[in-house]
C-alpha cells in the first residue's frame, strides 16, 4: 500500500505548495483542479521513474478518485454557498 501511496502524498504535497504559493485557500474548484492534476500527474511520473506500473486503467482511476475526494467537497460548498440567499 505505501508502495502506491507515496508517489501521490508527494504530488499532493507539490500542489498544496503551489495553492499556498499563489495566497491562495484551497477551497475553490480552480484550486481543486490544480491540486487534482498536480497529485496525479507528480504521482504518475513518480511511479514511472521508480518502476511501478501506470496502466490507462490506473490512470483513469486515479484521476477518478482524487477528483471526487479532492474536489467533491468543493463542489458541495460551492453550491450551498450559491443557494444562500
């Protein structure tokens, strides 16, 4: 599990860093984009360089759950904050 896990933790580290560079929160779903990309992409060449598998199928889901776990909650704020009157 840590095998996989690691790559990500740091590309998830590196777009955090990005997020705080810019004074940003982190909590609009641009910064959910940025920090989706940057953890699967840092993540994936990570995996290549060290010699770990990066199958489409992967791919696809790696980029599946890191959207809905990083930006699902996002988006939930957004459209509660939206229907406040």
């Amino acid at each position: 599990m840590l095998s996989t896990l690691w790559p990500f933790v740091l590309g998830l580290a590196t777009g955090w860093f990005l997020i705080i560079r810019r004074a940003r929160s982190g909590v609009s779903l641009s910064d959910a984009i940025i920090i989706v990309v940057t953890t699967v992409a840092i993540g994936m060449i990570l995996r290549v360089l060290f010699g770990q598998g990066t199958a489409l199928a992967f791919v696809i889901v790696a980029l599946a759950f890191m959207s809905l776990s990083f930006g699902g909650w996002r988006v939930v704020l957004h459209l509660a904050r939206r229907k406040r009157p």
